[in-house]
C-alpha cells in the first residue's frame, strides 16, 4: 500500500522523520520503505501568470513568453503547444532543480534568451503527462512557492501489509498504528448526527449474512467535475486514477478510513435498494462492461428491478456516476469477508473495495466514511446531503478476551507485568478491564478483526513491547532416535557416491512434457496430471527422471558441451488407486567425449556405466548388484534392444541400465551412445543398517593361474564366471576376465575369454597339485556347461 | 727381522691409507681397491708375511692389519654410496620439468548448489539436535493449509499461488509446513524436527521458481519461549554467517505462527553498510518464523495448554543466491554444465 505522509499528518500528531517512522512502522510488522521523498525538491519552482505568449521567430513550435512570478516579468522560451496568456502555471526559476534532475538555467534557445521554464505535471514528477504545461488554479497568487500550494513536497511510503491487518489497508489505520506506538494523538473527525433517512429511499437486508450493516445517504443538486488538483495528486500517488469530484470522493474516503464507498446515481435506482442473494444465473454487466452470469450465492446490491452492483465488489454498468448526474445514492456498507472473496474469485474481478472487504473493514467506520465522503461531495460538488439509511440490525461485536500477561511471558521469554500488558492493549484501543487473578479481559477494537483469542493478543503485546527486548535463550532439545539411515541421509551417501564417480547433479523441475513420456514409451504408471500449469507444456508430474535428464543432456550439448555427465536424485510420481504414490530415484545419463568414440561401438560405454552404479549400489545398500538381461517383453524401448539390462538387489528388481536407442537419441537430440540408468533409493535403503561382518583371512599362500578358452560368441562371460566360482568350492577366492578376443586367431564365431584366477585354501597352503585338481575340475565344468575349451 | 720389518710396513701403510683421498668416481674407486683390497693388492701380501711372524708379535701385526683393512674398506664403502648419490643428482640437475602443464585429474563431478546449501543447512540444525523428516511433495489440502490454521477462503492463502493436481484430491505443497503436522501426528512431543524438501508455487520471474527448495524446522516441548527461537535462529546464522552476523527479528504474520516473525541479517554483501543487494537497507530477509499456533499444535493432537513450541521456515534458493551470488534463480534448474562445474570441489 502507498502512503503519503502528509495525508498520515492530518490524522496523526507526530514529530518522527521519515526515515524513523518507516523504522517505527516496520518494527510493528508493517514493512515500510520510503519510496519517493520530495522534501525540499521544488526550492525556486513558483506560481506565475503568464502575460503574453508571442510566436518565437526562429521556431514555429516555440513561444517567447513573458510572465509575472512575483517579480519583474520573465522571459521564457516554451514549447508547449497549450500555453496562452491569462492561464496560471508552475514555473521553475533559474536555479531550480526539477524532480527528474534537470537544472534550470538561463539560457539562449534558438537564439533568444530564456529566464525559466514552464513546467509540466510530468517535469513536476505528479504524473506522466507531458503533452503540455500544467494550468493551475486562478486564485493561486503569482510568485507564491508551489510546493505549499500544491502540496508537493510529500514523503511517500510503500508499506508491505500482511494478509490479516486489513485494519491498516487505510491513512486511519496506520495512523492508529503510529498512535499506538508513539503515543501521539489521532485526530479522529468528529460530525454531528445525520439526518435520518426516513421517507423517500428503502432499504432492505435480505442476506444479513452478506451484508451485516448497509448505510445510504441521499445527497442532492451535485455538479459532475474534476476534482481539484490536491485530491487529484494523492489519488494518484495511491495509484487510484481520477475520474470525478463525486467518485473521487469516495475513493477518497476509502484510502483514508479503509471503509470502501459506492455512489449510485439515484435515476438508476427503482424502488427500495435491496441487498440480497444473486439468483443462480442472474446476469449481471459490471461498469466496465463485462457481463457475467452470477453464483447463486453471490451477494448483490439490487433495486426492485435490476442488479446495481455486486456487493463490495464492483457497481453495475447502468447505475454509476455520469457527467449529468445531480442526484447520488451514497453506499457505506460492511460486507462479509468470505462472501466477497468468493465473489471476487467467482467473478475474477479484484478491486481496491474487494481487497478490503476480504480482509475486514470496520463495521464501526461506515457511518464516518458515509459523512466524510459527503462533506467532500458538498466541498468540491456542491452535493446537499439528505436522509441517511442505516441498517445494521445486529452489532458486530468483538468478544472480550481474558489474557493472563504471565503466560504472555511465558510464551514471550520476557516478563510482561499487568500494568505493561494493560497499557499496550489500551493503546491498541482495547477496552480493558482487570478480572482477577491476574487476568486481564480486554474487547478489541471494531476494526481489529484478525484479535479473537489469547495469542493474537500476546503476539499485540509482543509487537508493542518490541522483539528486540526478548532475550535469545538456548532450549535444550528434545533427544530423539538417530536418523541416520534416514532417506534423507541415504540420498546424500548416493549423490556423493555419483560426485565421487564424476557426475554432475541435476535439479530438474517435477513437472515434465507427456509428449516426452510418450516419445520414450514410458509405460510406469500412470502420470499425474495438474490442474494448472507453470507453461502449458509442462502438465503432468514425472514418472521417470530420464526425460529430465535427457532434455538436460540435449541443453548441453546444445551449448556446446562435448561430454555431459549428469545425475539427479528426486522423486516420481505415479496414480495408483486413486492416490498418488511418490518414490525416490536416482537416475544419471553419460554421453561421451570424441576420444571415446570406439568404446561406444563396442558398447563399452555400458560397462563403465555398469561398474559406476554396482559400485555406488554396493556401497550404498551393502548389496553388490546382478545386472540381468530383461526378458523379451520388458525391454525399454527407449533403449537400445540389446544393451540393457534390469538391476537386482537380492532378488528385487531395483531399476534399469541401458545405452539409449539410436531413434531416442534421435527424438531427443543428443548424440548416440549414451547410456543411462534409474535406481530406487528407497529399495537400496532394504539394505541400509546392515552391518559388514568380518571374516577370517587365510595365513596361507595361495596360488595363480592364468587360463584362456574358447566359447561360442553368444555366451555370456556372467555366466561362465559364475561357473568357476561355484566348482571352485570356495577356493577360489578371485576370477577376473582379463582379455576378450574375437578374430583371425579364434574359429569364426567363436570368441577367446582370458581369466586370471586365484586359489587359495583357509587351513592349508595351497600345491600345484591342488591348483591342478581345481583346474581340472573347473575345466570339466565349463566345457560341460558352455562348451568351453582350452585355448590351445 | 722381518718381524719387526712387517710391523714397520704396517705402521708405514696405515700412515699412508689414513691420506688416501676419498675416490671422486667409479675408476678412482675401483683403483683403490685393486691397489689395497685386491686379491693381489697390499693388504693381500702383507697377510700372507703373517706367517713368518713371531707368536709374540702376531697380535700387534694382526691389529694393525685389521685396522688398516676396517679404514679402506669404510673409506671405499662410504665413496661408493657418495658416487652413487652424486651420479643420480647429475642425472636430476639438468632436468626441465614444467610443474604448470594441466592436471590429469581423475573424474570428478560436483553436488548441485541447492543441494550443498540444503545440506550445509540441514547440517547445522541436526549438529544442535534437530532430526531430520521428509514429508511427502503431493499433499492434501488438510496438511497444506487446514491443519496449518489457513481457514477456507482466506485471503492468507493467496500468499502462496497453489498447483492443484487432477485425477486425485491432492496439490503440490507450498511449503514444508505441513511436514509440522505430520512430525507432530508420528511421534508426539517433545520434538525437535528439521524438514528439508521441494515445495511449489506457481509462480516464475528471475526471483520466483515454479519449484523450489526450503526447509522447516521447529521445536515442541514444554516451557519453549520466543526467547529460545531467536537464540536458536542466532546461532544458525552464526553458524552459517561467521560470528559478526547481526540478526533482528520484526512482527510478521503466518497462519500457523503466532506471534510471527521474520528474521533479517546483517548484509552478507555489505555487511550491513548498505548496498545493491539489501537494497541500501543493510538487512537481507532470509526466514520466517514464530511460535507454533495453539490452533496447530490442537488439529495436530497436542495440548497447547500443555505444550508450545516454534517453528522456522526458510527459502534455499535465497540464501543460494546470495552464496554464491546468483541473481537469476532460473540458473539453478537449466543445469547448464558450464554453471554447474563452478560447484565443483567444495561449495
């Protein structure tokens, strides 16, 4: 909310600076901030008449004027096409400096002197119009400084409300604010007793749920206008746009005392004006001439025929102030929060009025923001108030709140005595009233509608008394069982696991494109699709980090990168039954720099992606990962055919290893042979807390032997290591292939498999005729098994 | 006398051996010990007259002889190591080495800088006793708002734009807040929870991410004091800002706090002097905070009257960009290598 300081002096005596009344502000939780301060910024800007206005004759768009600014008259060269003789302007003197900067000085333009300039509203930093000089007022006299008649030298503010003090939203409201703090006086007005509205206009509540006090007040013989200049500059400076002397002035009024106000012209109205509940789907045209068909439960301000104006809200296309309206119908109301919420929502319209309807305006106030804004109708339109309609058949009343300032205390880590809290509340314009046992019963003020129960009145003495005066105390904290194998904890051992192993984390967004499911034939469940959306693209939540990752691959390379390694662990999202089930994976994708090239022909890449993640698996969960190859119809179509393989962890299928397929790496556009995973963490954690036993190693020597065969081609190396593990019988404690070879040495299609091998016996040293007797026994497996033989 | 004749020799020969110079290389080396411990060197053929000698004398010549071949045999030893040693620094001295070549460095990537920040926080908090819960990122909007005392259709709830999801009764959490309740209902109090997570909002500009990172702690136990959060939230930021960090608190409002609050600290750019970053006001915003509603801790099954406590809330990608001095948050989620990298090997 914008505030201007000397519209808050006319409401509150107080001597703070500004920069100390944002503080003050600020310290009570209304974050303020100057935004503009104008004090001293139109030293030499005068009030003149301009006496003539004569054709420059070097420039056709040039004048050369002379005018009367309290002294001799000036000569001063203007461009502005509106300028004549007999009007009455601002006019910066040599030595001025406008708001913007410029600095006035005497001159020769086109070859004629000039002695100042007239100005504009937008060289007078009011507003930005600048397609001519601003005409002031006749009765301003020449020469007088114009910052004092203008009003200009003002300090703005911009103060940061929260949601729940709708009670600031006004000049009143922070002005009660500034009382409350410093103790300075507010100056309430004060009005004598309206008249009674009793012939001529009725008014009914039929929803007193909506509308638990409505006030109209007649008033008579107006004369449409233009406001004059100084409500016209704190409108605008609020940010509210000026239309005329009488909607003006309820505008007015609204920033001044929060309570919104509506003026209906009083030719619109037919029959008694009725606040009642819209009929489902009656439609109604707002004055900016949307039409809408209106909720059922949408509180209308109607007559005996027609809508007016949706309650609090926005007033009717055919019921508004006109240039020839005399007569207007003066609305001050309090409406129901919620309900106008809801018809905001409904309607999507959000005004000044419904934004402080929703958050509470004071009930109490109505009368006296019904009463100003006359008195301003009458001022400045020359309007005759008549009756004043108020119906308010049941007060809205504040229960009284019983505090005990010892549990403030309490709560606050500060002793708060009776006397302290009673006098924060009674500032605050609580009635407060003592009630034993050290107990306080205090009734908030009307417009205090977010203070209910005990703690929105200590959180009122908090702020008072000041945050700054609580003590830091250090709590000893509750102690709990370790969380150690946590998720939490274990997401973190996996990431640094990838780190370590050269990959990059990726934080993308949970929300993905379906068209990138759908490209990679995801077929995990079904996705989760949102209501409203970031983009439209992006419009359902992730059932699978690859597409993420694989967009994040194809950004990079765009970007020229030649190698992206990347990784992400978060969570995917999936419909099941009705719900939504959310797990946590880790998935990473790897493409490869130019020298790796030749690995990617031979697939190797899989491999090393392979020993990455059984090495991070194995750490992770205890657990060495089997790499499987899926069975026919569960292969992924997103990869390779034959380059992947399913990951199992004691015998659950945990996640996928692949090379992405040549047609994916096409849809995508990334480069081929990279190769990718996707791991649940949550099934990795299955082996979290497991503890590694240690087990006896042998004191005795053992032995090497190195043996090559020949298998067909199609057999895998998986199987026939696990082969000579098994016949070892224990005794072999390390079997590692160490040379693959297919060529001019080996039959076609057979390939050569080189194992060095390690036997080694826990009670004995081991003999060659002991590594012979494995030996023999091992080769008569496998030859058994895969057909293998000795490489002769 | 050949007796006395080979004592002579000997005394003459240790005369001479004690000013052999000490060998310069490998052929000095080799002649001295050819002339003195060669099979037919000088020590050899002054063994062999030991046999002639008389009893009486034996032990004085056979000293001698000892004491002349302990000396060459040290004085050749110790010129041998010399040579060797001086021959490898010969080998070393003229070498041109160029220490600024490029590293081989093995592979090494990096922890994603919300990720460090997430970690670096949530470190802090579980050091001083905090434990640390997930909640789930789909939530209800009991969770999300009810339970967290946003009463229906208030206007608090338009603080925080909402993603609401199809198919299912559920939206995207705005916040870590409902991890509170969840805390709460699982394990009763006393409690001391850290809640590290991914929240949304729908929203997006260089400050505003549609998904985004915070973490939510709070204490419950009886007897807990405002007093207490700010010396908690004073020493987080001491922890995390160096001990010169000035703190404040101001009045603020969230629905689930009460009294509520924000907490500043001293600039970390300027440090408190005033500048670009703050906005010349010396104070950066990085948490919201206060005690825990009463209506909270009952719609989460706890007495108020019995117990209280507070709770904190804080943006990642705030106190990120601040860090590491970040000024357009969308960086965080491109995962542009050439961002990334900058992360790499401590953050």
């Amino acid at each position: 909310m914008k505030l201007s300081l000397l519209w808050l002096n006319e409401w509150v005596d107080h001597n703070l600076p500004p920069e100390k009344l944002a503080e003050k502000l600020t310290s009570l939780g209304l974050e303020t901030k100057i935004t503009e301060n104008r004090r001293g910024a139109y030293k030499n800007i005068v009030v003149g008449k301009v006496l003539s206005a004569d054709p420059h004759p070097n420039a056709d768009a040039l004048r050369i004027t002379s005018v009367n600014a309290g002294g001799e008259p000036l000569k001063i060269i203007c461009g502005a096409p509106n300028v004549a003789p007999g009007q009455t302007v601002a006019v910066a003197l040599v030595g001025a400096t406008l708001p913007n900067g410029l600095k006035i000085e005497k001159r020769k333009i086109r070859g004629e002197e000039s002695f100042g300039m007239i100005c504009s509203e937008s060289e007078l930093g009011i507003s930005a119009e600048s397609s001519g000089i601003m005409v002031l007022d006749d009765g301003l006299k020449a020469g007088a400084e114009i910052a004092s008649c203008l009003e200009l030298e003002d300090v703005m503010f911009e103060v940061d409300l929260t949601p729940n003090r709708g009670d600031c939203l006004s000049v009143l409201g922070i002005a009660r604010e500034v009382s409350a703090i410093t103790g300075a006086r507010l100056k309430m007005p004060t009005f004598a007793e309206p008249q009674k509205g009793i012939h001529g206009l009725g008014v009914e509540i039929m929803d007193a749920e909506a509308c638990p006090r409505y006030t109209a007040l007649e008033i008579s013989g107006v004369k449409i206008a233009p406001s004059p200049f100084k409500i016209r500059r704190r409108l605008l400076a609020c940010g509210v746009r000026p239309i005329n002397n009488v909607v003006d002035a309820t505008n007015y009024v609204m920033l001044e005392t929060g309570n919104p106000l509506h003026a209906f012209d009083k030719r619109s109205v037919s029959g008694a004006i009725v606040v009642r509940a819209a009929k489902n789907g009656e439609d109604f045209t707002t004055l900016d001439g949307a039409s809408f068909k209106l909720d059922g439960g949408t509180a209308l301000i109607a007559d005996s025929v027609k809508g007016l104006a949706i309650a609090g809200v926005m007033g009717g296309l055919d019921s508004g102030i006109n240039a020839d309206t005399t007569d207007v119908i003066l609305e001050a109301a309090y409406f129901n929060p919620v309900r106008v919420r809801r018809a905001s929502k409904k309607t999507g319209i959000g005004t000044e009025s419904s934004y402080r309807f929703e958050r509470g305006v004071d009930p109490e106030g109505v009368k006296i923001a019904s009463l100003l804004a006359a008195k301003m109708m009458a001022e400045l339109a020359g309007g005759k108030p008549g009756g004043f309609h108020d119906v308010y058949p049941k007060t809205v009343k504040a229960e009284a709140i019983t505090i005990s300032p010892k549990k403030a205390g309490a709560i606050l880590g500060v002793p708060i005595s009776e006397a302290t809290a009673l006098d924060i509340l009674t500032r605050l314009g609580c009635a407060c009233e003592k009630s034993g046992d050290g107990l306080l019963k205090a009734t908030p003020p009307s417009h205090r509608h977010d203070l209910g129960t005990e703690i929105d009145l200590v959180e009122e003495i908090s702020r008072l008394h000041g945050l700054d005066n609580i003590p830091e105390t250090t709590p000893r904290l509750p102690q709990h069982e370790s969380s150690r194998e946590g998720k939490y904890a274990k997401r973190r051992e996996i990431n640094r696991l990838f780190v370590a192993s050269g990959f990059y984390e990726a934080i993308n967004f949970s929300f993905v494109n379906p068209a990138w499911r759908k490209k990679l034939g995801l077929e995990n469940g079904a996705p989760v699709r949102m209501e409203n959306r970031i983009n439209a693209e992006l419009g359902e939540l992730r059932t699978s980090l690859i597409p993420g990752l694989l967009q994040t691959a194809s950004f990079n390379l765009r970007q020229g990168e030649e190698k992206v390694t990347i990784f992400e662990t978060g969570a995917v999202f999936r419909l099941s039954g009705g719900l939504v089930e959310e797990e946590l994976f880790t998935a990473g994708i790897m493409t490869i720099g130019e020298e790796e090239l030749m690995a990617s022909k031979l697939g190797r890449n899989f491999h090393r992606l392979k020993g990455i993640v059984s090495n991070v698996v194995s750490s992770a969960s205890r657990t060495a990962p089997e790499f499987r190859k899926p069975v026919e119809n569960a292969k992924k179509e997103f990869l390779y055919d034959h380059r992947q393989a399913d990951i199992f962890l004691g015998g659950r299928r945990v996640g996928f290893i692949g090379e992405v397929h040549p047609l994916t790496a096409d849809d995508f556009d990334i480069s081929a042979g990279m190769v990718c995973f996707e791991l649940s963490v949550e099934a990795l954690m299955a082996g979290a807390g497991k503890t590694a036993k240690a087990s006896a190693i042998s004191r005795f020597p053992g032995i090497k032997r190195d043996v090559a065969l020949v298998v067909e081609e199609k057999i895998e190396v998986g199987a026939i290591i696990n082969t000579i593990l098994e016949t070892g019988g224990g005794k072999i404690s390390h079997c590692g292939l160490f040379d693959l070879y297919q060529g001019q040495q080996v039959q076609a299609g057979k390939k050569s498999l080189a194992f060095r091998l390690f036997f080694m016996d826990s009670e004995k040293t081991m003999t060659d005729k002991d590594g012979d007797e494995i030996m023999a026994a091992l080769l008569e497996a496998v030859a058994k098994k895969h057909g293998a033989v000795i490489r002769g | 006398m050949p007796a006395e004749n080979l004592i002579e020799k000997l005394l003459s020969l240790k005369g001479e051996v004690a000013s052999v110079p000490s060998p310069a290389d490998e052929k000095e080396l080799e002649s001295v010990r050819i002339k003195y411990l060669g099979k037919k060197g000088v020590l050899s053929i002054l063994s062999q007259e030991m046999r002639s000698v008389p009893a009486d004398q034996k032990p004085e010549a056979g000293k001698l002889l000892q004491e002349i071949r302990s000396t060459l045999e040290g004085l050749v030893g110790s010129a041998e190591i010399e040579i060797k040693r001086n021959k490898v620094r010969r080998e070393i001295e003229g070498e041109f080495f160029d220490t600024t070549l490029p590293s081989i460095q093995p592979e090494f990537g990096s922890a994603h800088p919300i990720s460090a920040v997430m970690d670096e926080i949530t470190d802090i908090f579980s050091g001083m006793g905090f434990q640390v819960e997930e909640g789930p990122e789909t939530e209800s909007d009991l969770y999300n708002f009810e339970k967290l005392n946003f009463p229906p259709e208030h206007p608090a709830r338009d603080m925080q734009d909402t993603f609401h999801l199809l198919d299912v009764e559920k939206i995207l959490r705005t916040h870590t807040s409902p991890v509170q309740v969840r805390a709460m209902e699982k394990y009763g109090p006393p409690l001391a929870v850290i809640a590290p997570g991914k929240v949304y909002r729908c929203d997006a500009d260089v400050t505003h991410s549609p998904m985004f990172h915070q973490i939510e702690g709070f204490v419950i136990d009886k007897n807990i004091t405002m007093g207490d959060l700010k010396g908690t939230l004073k020493a987080f930021a001491t922890r995390l800002y160096g001990a010169d960090v000035k703190v404040r608190l101001r009045p603020s409002f969230f629905p689930f706090v009460e009294p509520g609050a924000e907490m500043d600290v001293s600039c970390v750019i300027c440090g408190g002097a005033g500048c670009r970053v703050c906005k010349q006001s010396g104070w950066l915003e990085i948490l919201g905070a206060g005690m825990i509603h009463p209506n909270v801790l009952k719609a989460s099954g706890i007495d108020p009257d019995q117990w209280g406590g507070f709770a904190f809330g804080l943006g990642i990608e705030r106190i990120a960009m601040l860090k590491y001095g970040v000024d357009d948050i969308r960086l965080f989620f491109e995962n542009d290598m050439r961002f990334l990298r900058q992360f790499k090997g401590g953050v």
